[in-house]
C-alpha cells in the first residue's frame, strides 16, 4: 500500500506542475450576460433598445472570460438563454405592458428565482418603470427601487456628473454631460431619497450618478405627464440619483439607469463607460482600474437601427 503511494507521487508532481503553468485567464470562471432589449417604440434614434444592446454587446466583445447573449424585440421565444446567466439586463418599455409582468405573473416568478439564486439583474429607462401594484416589491427587492408613474418624473434635461463614489462601477468614468430624459425621484426601498450610500435590510444601496436639478427642471415641463408635480417641486436643491447599484443579500447585485432615451448618447464615451462598467460588475465580472475601454463611431451608432417612420413636423 505504501508503495503505490510512492509510485503516484512522480505522477502527481507532474500534474501539479502542469497545472501550474496553465495562465490564469485559461482558469478563471466565465461569467454570462444576458441582454434583452424590448421591441420597437418612439421615433427614430429614440428608444433604439435592438441597436442599443448590439452596440453594448460589441463594446463588451474584448472583455475576458465574459459570455454576452443578446435577445432582440422583447421576451425570447426560447427560455433556454437564460440557463446559467450570471446577470440579466433588460432594456425595453416599462409600465404596465413590461415585459416582465406578462403571462399573468409567470415571468415575474421565473426571474424572483434567479435572484433568490445570485442572479444580478438591470433595467435600463423606461425597463425601470412598473405598476407599483404589478412589481413594486419585486423591483425593490432586485435592484432597490423604479419608477413610480406621477411620483418619479420624467424631464429631458443635461445634468453634469462631475463627481463619483469610490465603486468598481466608476472606474476610469471622468466627469460628463448629456442630454436626456433623465428619470429621478425613484420609488425606492424604505422611502429613502436615494442620494447616498445605504444599508437596509442587508441590501447595500449605492448611488453612481448624481445632479442636483434646477429648479427649472423641476417646474417641468415632463415628457409625461407634463406636470410640474408639487413633491418635485418642493425638493429644491436636492441631488438626485439616475443611476444606482446594490448588492443583494441573496448574493446577486444589481442595478438601475435612467438614461438611455437618445441613442446617440452611446458616442458618449463616459456615459457607455459607466454601463458597461455595470454591465461587467453585475455579472461578478473583472473592471479594470481605467474601466471597460471601448470605442464607438457615428457609422456603429448608424448600426441595426428599428425601421420607424421620421416623426412628422408640427
């Protein structure tokens, strides 16, 4: 016995040393993304959900020991993409016609299993919008907070981020403007602002990008309805939150943005950093100190754009 221990110790000398050599990257564990974007809607370079995740999914291609699916035009028709997705980012028309609340409730359940699972989960504009009554509960137990119709509000405006919290998120993200129907006063968890760090009921909330709207924004008008709503008016001064992250206590992380009305706002390079970033982060990927590198031209921006009808003059 004992010497048939001695003869497997040249053999396993060698497996170790094989195993050794091997580069890390070929060892690490691959995460998977899903990104589903909704159908069409709004006209041309608005709401561009196809081209949106495509132009994501292509900025991410480089990105080690990183799996990105894409599902185009709503809810797949073949579940199995989601088999073993490590995060599932959906970015698509909310409100009461979401994608999630449909089939009477079934994919709200299927998607409350992943995240009782560590699965991360993100909703993007209008994806983080739901009837409070169809999944107010669910969305602030996955990502901490949505929109709530006629309590949030929903300008366009050019709010400046110039400063951000020490999170992997914000690696490498340097100050930026941009226009757009930039979403704030979220419903979220515990009835709290959403303008800083916090820890409720083991969820970690943390938000990424802050502004403080003037009071013109706030005195509207809104896309819609076109306001102004008092409560929004009456919070003067306060910085508000458009893009969020949390870890969940389950294990799963996620995240909310509410930019992303104006396609175009891909070319920037900050605000597609800061998401990729997220995008990355929320499957327990790798950022880089500098963040995710990537570059987009006006001929990619041009890319798998919906065929709409331009909007008519007034």
């Amino acid at each position: 016995m004992n010497v048939r221990r001695l003869h497997l110790i040249p053999a396993l000398i060698l497996l170790f040393v094989a195993t050794a050599v091997v580069p890390q990257t070929s060892l690490a564990e691959t995460q998977k993304l899903v990104l589903v974007a909704g159908k069409p809607s709004h006209p041309p370079r608005m709401h561009e959900f196809n081209a949106g995740v495509q132009l994501l999914a292509d900025s991410l291609k480089d990105v080690e020991n990183l799996d990105v699916e894409v599902v185009l035009n709503g809810w797949p028709k073949d579940e199995a993409i989601f088999e073993n997705a490590d995060a599932v980012v959906f970015y698509m028309d909310g409100g009461g016609r979401h994608e999630i609340v449909q089939e009477e409730g079934r994919r709200l359940k299927m998607i409350d299993e992943w995240a009782k699972n560590g699965v991360g989960l993100g909703f993007m504009h209008y994806g983080v919008e739901v009837l409070t009554d169809q999944a107010g509960d669910e969305m602030k137990r996955w990502i901490g907070g949505h929109y709530e119709h006629q309590f949030s509000c929903n300008p366009i405006w050019e709010p400046t981020f110039a400063v951000f919290p020490d999170h992997p998120v914000t690696n490498g993200v340097q100050p930026f403007q941009a226009n757009d129907e930039w979403y704030f006063n979220m419903r979220f968890l515990s009835g709290m602002p959403g303008n800083e760090a916090k820890e409720i009921d083991g969820l970690q909330f943390q938000p990424i990008l802050l502004a403080k709207p003037s009071d013109d924004v706030r005195d509207g008008p809104y896309v819609y309805p076109r306001g102004p709503y008092a409560h929004i008016q009456a919070s003067g001064g306060r910085a508000e939150a458009m893009m969020w992250v949390v870890e969940r206590p389950d294990g799963g992380r996620g995240f909310g943005f509410t930019g992303g009305h104006f396609h175009d706002n891909w070319g920037i390079e900050d605000y597609r950093k800061v998401v990729l970033n997220a995008l990355v982060w929320t499957a327990k990927g790798n950022i880089p100190e500098d963040g995710i590198q990537s570059t987009v031209s006006k001929e990619q921006l041009d890319q798998n754009l919906d065929p709409k009808k331009p909007r008519k003059k007034k």
